[in-house]
C-alpha cells in the first residue's frame, strides 16, 4: 500500500499544460499501442535522439486534452540508459607451484570452488614478451588432460606504445587442478581466474553518411573521417581491418564537439574521444563515454608498418527507454526538439528502483513538424496517405 501511495503523490503533482506551453517545441509523435493501465516503455528511436540536446532534457510526455472536461497535462517520465555492461567475478585459486627454466614456466593451481570460470589472467613481471601457453586440467594432479594450446601472450613496451595481451580462454570443465606451461622463461606475478557474466543492455546501430580513408605517407598515420546521417548519442567504434597478418598499432579518436561562430567565420571544436591498441589478436572495438556528434576523426599510427586496410566502419550507443505511468482511455503525444528547454524536476526519480524492470511497451507514429504554435504545420504522414 506504501508503494502505491507514493506513485499516486507523483501523479497528483502532474501540472496543467496549456497549447501555448509546448511552444518552442519542433515535433511530436503520437503514443500508439496503449492498451492497459499501468507503467509502459517508449524506446527513443535514432531519430528522436538525434533532435534531442546532449541532455536529453528537452522532452516532454503530455496528455492531451479530452473537451473542456480533461486539460492537457505534462505527465512525469523517467529516462534510463540501457547500456550494455559486461561483469565478471573473480573465483579463488590457490597457487600450488611455479617454477621456470630455459625450457619453459610452469605454473599449478587448484581451484577453490566450482563456479564455472571462463578466463585465465596471467600478469608476468617483464614487460616484453611473446610466449604460448598449453593448458591443462587434471583431479589429482596425477594424470593431465589438455583443454588447449596455442594460446598467445604478448607484451610490447616501447617509446610509442605499451600493449598486453594475457588473457586465456578457459573451455568448460569441471577439473579441480588447472597448469599453465609457457614456452619461454619468465617470472609469473599472479594468477587470476574469471566468471564472465554474459552481456546485458540493449544497444543500438546509428547509420553513417560517409567515411573516407586517407593514408598520409608523411606522418605515416592513416586518418578516418566519419559522417553520420546526424547527431547520435554514441559510445562503441567498430572497425573491420582487412589483414591476415599480426599488428599493434596506436589509436586515437577524436569527435566533433561543436561549431561556434567567429569574426573569422565558422569554428570547428574537437575533443578526443577515446584511444588504444588495435591488435590482431582481439576484435577491433573502442569503446568510450557517450558523446553526441555527428562527426569522428580516427588516427592510425603505423611508424615504419605498412598501413592497415580498414574496410568497414560502424557506430552504436546505448538505447534509451522513456518509462511513465499511462491511463489506457488517455491519448498521449511526446514533444521534444527544444533550445531553450531545461531538465524537468520529477518526483519519479526518487522511486526510481520501485519501477518494474519490464515496463510494456508503447511505439510513436510518425514525426510531425510543429509551428510556431506548437501545432502541427501539417498532418501526419499516414494521414496524408489515405487522402491521396
């Protein structure tokens, strides 16, 4: 009953709109596929986002007015980012043996639990390195079974970069002594062992108007130049590098904050994004806080290597979910594209975690361009189909 009254004081405090209240706003889309009472949620498609400020503060859930019994009323809502999150959890080892010579390092464990565990970290004392590593799992520490080989571990440290790859992808078993061989002589620091808990989120693609490579023979860096179709909130690059053989190569990425007006004429502000190691031994992804722009600027460095073939470029963020409590017998319409709008202050999201992790859901008609008015400056486009 507590929960109950504490959604009716949200509810209750729902102020009156007026049409001359959604002035300043550019579009609107109706609700569609209301059909019960209750929380409900409206996924903000591409197309929404990229009318929307970084914010996203200038969006408001209205219900329109029924007659002059039922005004219009701005009705509380709750924006969340469903970005994907992938966690891991660390399962306990006991580090039984470790020993290495010219012929090799050898390292035992035996695990502490039964949690099943997916990867092996190995953290070496030196930092330059390029070994394989055998695994094997054995219950008595008698008889070994292998569970792979040909694992690469590498270590780069120099002037221009500094790379580590130690991981090893453990397969399913149920051993309770794992042993690591390496083929070379080195001084193992830890030893870690992982859960990967699956990834979860929703994510969205953002499409892309253009993108071209340049190769500059001078700096020797290969430069990307992408355009999206518009402003999107992002936060992954993927890229496909066309190559079979091995790389390491630096990269930086830089986005398009804004353009700003001077006496000189339009100035262009950019700000590094994200950067890292591309290498050819883990997918090229970067990932990095969500940023708004339509525009990327990615820089390869090759140093004396011949440079990489990218030959395909994509870019995702996460998707956001508008949740708020709809009346079944009510018409509701979402306004957004607003300048001068600032961030709405609802109770709501102080009962954020009352929220019912699955909303149902809702959808949006097509987009309809407003007036000055905050009315439509034409009717909808399915409207307009059936007339013709």
């Amino acid at each position: 009953m507590k929960r109950m009254h504490l959604f009716l004081l949200v509810l209750g405090l729902c102020p009156v709109w007026s049409w001359g209240q959604v002035d300043g706003y550019a579009y609107r889309r109706m609700l569609t596929g209301l059909r019960t009472t209750g929380y409900h949620r409206l996924v903000l498609p591409p197309a929404v986002l990229s009318q929307l400020r970084p914010g996203l503060e200038d969006v408001r859930l209205v219900r329109l007015p029924v007659g002059d019994s039922l005004p219009m009323q701005e009705i509380p809502y709750l924006i969340r980012s469903l970005a994907p999150e992938a966690g891991r959890e660390a399962c306990p080892v006991r580090l039984l043996r470790q020993g290495s010579n010219q012929e090799g390092t050898v390292v035992v464990l035996r695990r502490l639990d039964d949690q099943p565990a997916d990867l092996i970290e190995v953290d070496l004392a030196e930092r330059t390195y390029d070994l394989r590593a055998r695994l094997e799992g054995s219950d008595n520490r008698l008889t070994w079974k292998t569970l792979g080989e040909d694992f690469r571990l590498i270590g780069l440290a120099t002037d221009q970069m500094t790379y580590r790859y130690h991981r090893i992808a453990l397969p399913v078993h149920r051993h309770r002594f794992l042993r690591i061989q390496l083929d070379g002589e080195v001084r193992v620091e830890d030893v870690n062992l992982w859960a990967q808990a699956p990834e979860e989120g929703e994510r969205q693609p953002f499409d892309l108007q253009d993108w071209q490579v340049r190769n500059n023979t001078e700096t020797k860096v290969t430069e990307v130049d992408v355009t999206l179709k518009a402003s999107y909130p992002l936060d992954q690059l993927r890229l496909q590098i066309g190559t079979e053989r091995d790389f390491f190569r630096p990269i930086t990425v830089n986005y398009l904050k804004q353009v700003v007006e001077t006496d000189q004429g339009q100035r262009e502000i950019w700000r590094e994004w994200t950067q890292g190691i591309l290498s050819s031994l883990e997918e090229p992804v970067l990932t990095g806080p969500v940023v708004h722009t339509d525009r990327l600027q990615l820089r390869i460095q090759n140093f004396d290597d011949l440079p990489l073939e990218v030959q395909a470029v994509s870019l995702s963020g996460p998707v956001y979910e508008l949740v708020a409590d709809l009346e079944a017998t009510a018409s509701y319409a979402l306004y957004y594209g607003n300048p001068a709008a600032t961030a709405p202050r609802y109770d709501l999201v102080y009962f954020r975690d009352r929220l019912p992790d699955t909303p149902l859901p809702v959808s949006l008609s097509e987009e309809e361009v407003l007036g000055e008015a905050g009315e439509p400056e034409s009717e909808p486009a399915e409207e307009d189909s059936r007339l013709t």
